[in-house]
C-alpha cells in the first residue's frame, strides 16, 4: 500500500510555512512577489538567474536549484514553460521531489500533460508529499493583478489547505477532481481561448476595412455579448501594435498541441482548434514564437494583404 501523505501540523500562514518558487519569468515574478508582499519567507530558484532579480529586492532568497528551493520549503510551486522543463524540475537529480520533505506540498501552475500530472502524484504519494495541478488562466495581467484562475485537480485535502497562499494570487480557484484533472479543464479554457482570438482578429479586422474607429469598437462590443478577455485586455494592445508577450505564442502552441493529442487520443474531432493551431504554426513560422498570443492578428493581415498594403504606402 502506498504511504499517505502527511500534511503539516501548522496551518498555512506567514511566519509558519516556508514557500518555496520554482520558475520566475513573466508570471511567476509577479505572483511570488503576491507572498513575499503577505509576509511569506520565499527561496526562488529560475534557470534564468537574473530573472530572480526583482523578487530578491523584494526579500526572496535565490537558491541554486529546485532541490535547494525544497530544502528550505514546505510548499513548493512550480510554474515553468513546457512539460519537459516540468519533469527535469519535479522529478530529476536535482528536482524538487528530491528534496522536498515527507509531508510537504508541491503545486504545479504549469500548464501541461495530464499524464504527466498523474505521474506527479504518483510518485508524490510514494514520497508522503502531496500533490496539486494548478495550471492558471489570466496571463500577465491577472498575475500582475492577483486576479487569476486556478484549475485545480490532485490532493483535495492540500487544495483546501492551501487555498490561503492561492487566494493571494487570484480570485478563482476551484478543485476538479482528482490528478490531472486540473490540467484537463485548462485544456478547455485554451481551446476557448484559440477560437476566441481568431474571432477577435477578424472582428477587428473588418471593423478596420470599414472605416471604425477600433477602441469605440472595443468598448461597444466589449460591454455585451460579444465581450471577453481577449477583446478587451489583448484588443487594446492590437489597436497599440503592441504585441509584447503576456504568454508566449511559443507556449501557446505548446498548450493546443496538448488539447489536440488528447482530442485525438479520446477520437474527438476539433477544428476549430485545428485552425486556430495552424495559424499560430504560421505565426511561429514567420518568426512569431516570442511574441504574444495577440500577435495572430498579424497573420490575419497578411493573409488580406495589409501589411504589404502599409509597406507599399510606406
């Protein structure tokens, strides 16, 4: 039988549980910086080092690897870019699962595989640590903002436990079910979000040809039916022609090649999905990848011909 995870005595507050923070880039800076600024003593670790920079100034202690963080944690999150990065991290020589301690909580916010979430918890149960998928919906913004979404499936007893650090860092945080479920239900909101942003690209689109001033439209259409987090914070950078990354389209493409290889697995035809996928491959190919998810209206421009249009008025 398989050792059950023992949760610590001490209940989940500052001065009592040590937070340990595994990836820092554009989310995890700013949602760490959330627990530092609610008195939490935080280790940080990022492969990037100098990307530890602002959270160091804000208190945060660097370590030199995701064990070390564990060493010094007895809550561990994670929030790097794509699933190998997931399992060298969690699961490696120097991962955290190596140091954390029986009794201890690791909280995945990366997006990826529900395979991988359940192989997680797995071996988290055979160490006595609890385990939860957390991947996060709201981008830069709502990490900024502390207005995130979490996705949770894994441990129910360590989602209730910690949903005081969660609560610092979003307003939604609701358990699915059990492992992996937390990064199925994110594979839905990012199959929402594909479809939406073409919707949005065109939209846009048309009401340029039409002569539409395009921040009235936003704001029009934004208040009804057709509003979304996509038309009203991203549509604004579009209109900007700003097009710096709140998420990556790299990791973008990452996320709807997961939701295509488990439609494909469960035999579920998704075209849309499948549209918007090639798109954002176009995107990519057209040297995209580091921009953000809002850089698809570009691909739509060129497909009409603007940008060349612009150059040749130039």
């Amino acid at each position: 039988m398989l050792p059950t995870p023992s949760a610590p005595a001490a209940p989940i507050a500052p001065g009592t549980t040590r937070i340990g923070w595994v990836g820092v880039g554009i989310m995890g800076c700013s949602m760490v910086s959330h627990l530092l600024g609610a008195g939490y003593h935080c280790t940080i670790y990022n492969r990037s080092p100098s990307k530890c920079i602002p959270s160091k100034a804000k208190g945060a202690v660097i370590a030199t690897s995701p064990k070390a963080v564990a060493e010094q944690a007895d809550v561990v999150f994670v929030i790097v870019g794509f699933p190998t990065d997931v399992r060298e991290v969690v699961l490696g020589h120097d991962g955290v699962f190596a140091g954390l301690k029986r009794g201890g909580v690791l909280i995945d916010c990366t997006t990826s595989t529900p395979s991988l979430a359940q192989e997680i918890y797995t071996q988290g149960q055979q160490k006595g640590v609890a385990t939860i998928d957390a991947p996060v919906s709201g981008g830069d913004i709502g990490a900024k903002t502390a207005e995130l979404s979490f996705m949770l499936g894994g441990d129910k007893e360590a989602v209730e436990r910690s949903r005081p650090l969660l609560d610092l860092m979003g307003k939604n945080a609701r358990y699915m079910g059990g492992a992996g479920s937390g990064q199925h239900t994110k594979m839905v909101n990012q199959i929402l979000i594909a479809n939406t942003m073409i919707g949005v690209c065109e939209g846009l689109l048309y009401a340029q040809r039409v002569g539409l001033d395009l921040t009235d439209i936003i704001a029009a259409v934004g208040a009804g039916a057709a509003g979304s987090f996509s038309i009203n914070n991203l549509g604004p950078r579009m209109v900007r022609r700003d097009f710096a990354p709140g998420f990556y389209v790299d990791h973008f493409l990452k996320d709807l090649g997961i939701a295509l290889e488990e439609a494909r697995r469960m035999n579920l035809a998704l075209p849309g999905l499948a549209l918007a996928n090639q798109m954002y491959v176009a995107l990519k190919a057209q040297g995209g990848g580091r921009l953000g998810t809002q850089g698809l209206l570009l691909v739509l421009e060129r497909l009409n011909g603007l940008q060349q249009k612009e150059e040749n008025e130039g």
